[in-house]
C-alpha cells in the first residue's frame, strides 16, 4: 500500500501544499521562502529517507512564525494521513546525533496521542534571520497533528546551528525507524488495544 498523499492548507496568513512520501529516497523540493528552514526540512527528508515537496507562501512581511508553525501543522497532517492504521510499523524511534560540540536525542511514538517534550536552550536568538523559538514551534504542530509523542532533547551544544540542525536530523532518524516495517509483526498494530 502506497504511504503517500497530498495535503493543503490555506488560510489569511499562509498557502500551502505538501506531497510526502514515507517511502522515498530523501528527495526534497522545498520553498518556504525561509532558507535555513528549508534546510533543515531537507536533514529531516534525508535522515529520514521520506520524500518532501513543499510549496509555502506566508505572510513574512510579518515575521517567520505563521509559515514555520503552519508548515509544522501541515507536516504532522501529511505523516497522519500517510502513515494510515500504523499496522505493521515499529511505531517507536529514537536517535541520538551529535554535530561537533553539539549533541541531541529525539524519541518517538507514533501513539496516536499527541504530546510534545522540548528541552533545548538556544545561546542566540537568531541564525541569520531564522528565531530558534520557532523550532519548538514547528515540532509542536507536527506533534499536535500528526498525534505522536515526541520528545526532544538537546544534552549539549553552544553553537545554536549545530543544536538546531542536531535536533531535525536526530528526528528524521527517529521517524524513519518509527514508520519501518516490522518483519516479525507485518499484519498487526502495534498495540494491545488493538488501534493506534
């Protein structure tokens, strides 16, 4: 069955549309307007080994916060739809990535019941124009809508790039492990309650 699909988001603040597939190759065509955004989108595609098509347009004559969040929300919808009734995958990921200095762990489960943990302090506000709040932004609505339990940790790190890019390749690893086939359990959810 194809782990695909396409999702749409419009609204006064932003236009988006979004093609992921769980089982791609990490190709990525990726436009938000907001580069270091767009690069770390593509750490979670390559990491991850899902394919991205993204198109955003959002209001940044404001600020970056309506299009990084929303861009989160279309994210989480997009890995909820594709991932479909979650039998047969390992449902659980973690990884741990370290980047020179820097050091992070991302823990997944793909439960169904959406909460996010985030511990990471940033030592700058801004790389280049990007504001590392907005990581924590963007993985709650990925969180929230894709109703998984993510859990993020930043156990060292001083340069704010190195954290920022350490946390999006640990949850593409995660998230890759979390939706793999599980061979010794392919036709079953993996829950005692029977649904995910």
């Amino acid at each position: 069955m194809s782990r695909e699909c396409t999702v749409e988001r419009s609204t006064n603040e932003t236009q988006i549309v979004m093609s992921l597939n769980l089982d791609g190759s990490g190709k990525t065509e990726i436009e938000s307007g907001i580069g270091f955004f767009d690069h770390m989108l593509e750490q979670i595609a390559r990491h991850g080994l899902v394919d991205i098509t993204l198109k955003a347009q959002g209001d940044l004559e404001i600020d970056d916060h309506h299009t990084v969040e929303d861009v989160g929300i279309v994210f989480g919808q997009a890995l909820a739809e594709s991932v479909g009734d979650k039998k047969g995958i390992k449902r659980y990921g973690h990884c741990y990535v370290p980047l020179d200095e820097s050091l992070s762990r991302v823990v997944i489960d793909l439960s169904g019941r959406p909460h996010l943990s985030f511990n990471a302090t940033f030592t700058r506000s801004l790389i280049g124009g990007f504001e590392t709040e907005l990581v924590r932004e963007f993985f709650q609505g990925v969180a929230n809508h894709a109703a998984m339990t993510l859990h993020i940790d930043n156990i060292r790190g001083i340069n704010s790039h190195h954290i920022t890019e350490t946390i999006f390749k640990a949850f593409g690893r995660a998230l890759r492990m979390a939706l793999e086939n599980d061979v010794r359990m392919p036709d079953m959810i993996p829950s005692t309650k029977g649904s995910l």
